[in-house]
C-alpha cells in the first residue's frame, strides 16, 4: 500500500499552523456554535460537535468557554449566527483550492476572498469547479517509525477504509466521515496517536509546485488562512519546502 511522500508537506502545514494559533480559538468556537446550532448541544448525540469540543480541549480551551459558546448556539444565550459557505478557486499553475468559511456577512467574506485569489495570482471559480477532485474523509497520519502492520491490524478492524505508507515511512488511515470517530478512538486505545487526525477534503490527485510558484502558491494559501472567516483551506498542491 505505497502512496506518495507528504511527511514534509505535513510538517510544513502544521508548522505554519503553529504560527497561527491566536486564531485558533476563534475558528474553534465558530465550528463549536455551528456544530451546536445544527445537531444540538448534547454531545452524546453530535458527532461533530464532539469532534468541535475534542478540538477545543487540544488547543487548552477553558471547559467554561466551551460550555458558554454551546449554550450561546443553541439559545440559552443571545449569540452572533454564523452560516457556512464553501468557495472552490484556482491557485498557481491550475491547483485546486477549497475554502471553507463561517461567516455573519456573506457579502464582507465573498469580496475578501475573491480579494486574495486575485492578488496572489489566482481565479475564484463557480460552485462545483474543484470540488470534485477531493473526497471528504477522515484521515489520521501517523509518524515514520510507527509500526505498519499494528496502524492497518487496528484501522481495519475498526472499520477504516484503507492504510497507505509513503516511502518516508509515515502511515495514513482513511475513514469514511462517519466511522472517523470509532477509527480514532480504537487506534488511541491500541496507543497510536495520530499526528494529524481530522475530517477533511482530501485531494484525490495532487499537483507537483516548485520553485518561484511554490512561493507563491504559499502567499496564496496564507492569505486565504490569514481572512477572519476562513475556517478551513484545502488544496491539491504538493507545495516545494
């Protein structure tokens, strides 16, 4: 089950998420309202909300923010109403890119966006253009090192889809969305943490960026991440690091 090197692409992304993490709780409590709002504040019941919350509980949110912003989704407390609006977009040398967004103003969110793409050199596009070249899974990366054979005996039991090592040694399980959960808790049960491990659109082919574009298909993707209502960026690119 070989699969292409991404372990620096990785690295890569959460490093630079790492410089980003005054903005993490605000993203935290968007996807926690709206999580709240549409499936309901019982967390025994809501699958995404729990995910929201485990989230929450990684980045050392207090439990009474959490409590506080759960409340406010589902009207015990008068809150902002946050909706979800996805933008599809080209970036540089044709790569897909996804954005999704929570916004209270979707006139202020549509402008910035469109903003970015076409400052750092890229097309927004109609609903449905990239879309279809990623899959919405979850997915959960293990390290190099990590012992092949225990990742896949444990994931497939668990009802993963499929296990894929990369030729630098780090293991990727996917999931459909709705098994995520169960896949993850028997592999931590089992000791296997995850480096990454979350919900995603997973680009089903990747394009090869290097160089002057690697550059900046980067200052692309920062400023899509940078804008207040971006909760999420997704993109094709297998960016040169």
């Amino acid at each position: 089950m070989a699969g292409h090197s991404k372990w620096a692409n990785i690295q890569h992304r959460k490093g630079r998420q790492d410089e980003k993490r005054g903005r993490v709780w605000t993203r935290i409590i968007r996807e926690i309202m709206v999580a709240a709002r549409t499936g309901g504040g019982d967390l025994t019941a809501n699958p995404r909300l729990r995910l929201a919350v485990d989230k929450a509980k990684a980045a050392n949110m207090p439990a009474d923010n959490i409590k506080r912003n759960i409340d406010k989704a589902t009207g015990n407390l008068e809150g902002v109403s946050y909706e979800e609006i996805r933008y599809e977009g080209y970036g540089i040398g044709g790569a897909a890119i996804i954005v999704d967004t929570m916004t209270d103003n979707r006139v202020r969110t549509v402008a910035e966006v469109r903003h970015a793409f076409s400052k750092h050199g890229g097309n927004m596009g109609t609903e449905g253009s990239v879309a279809f070249q990623f899959k919405n899974c979850g997915q959960l990366i293990f390290a190099p090192g990590t012992s092949e054979d225990k990742v896949m005996e444990v994931a497939l039991d668990a009802g993963a889809e499929d296990v894929i090592a990369d030729e630098e040694g780090a293991i990727e399980v996917l999931t459909a969305p709705g098994d995520f959960e169960a896949v993850k808790n028997a592999l931590e049960a089992a000791g296997l943490v995850a480096e990454v491990a979350e919900v995603t659109m997973r680009p089903e082919n990747t394009i090869e960026v290097t160089g002057d574009d690697a550059i900046k298909m980067q200052k692309l993707l920062d400023a899509l991440e940078d804008l207040d209502d971006v909760q999420n960026v997704f993109h094709n690119a297998e960016i040169e690091v």
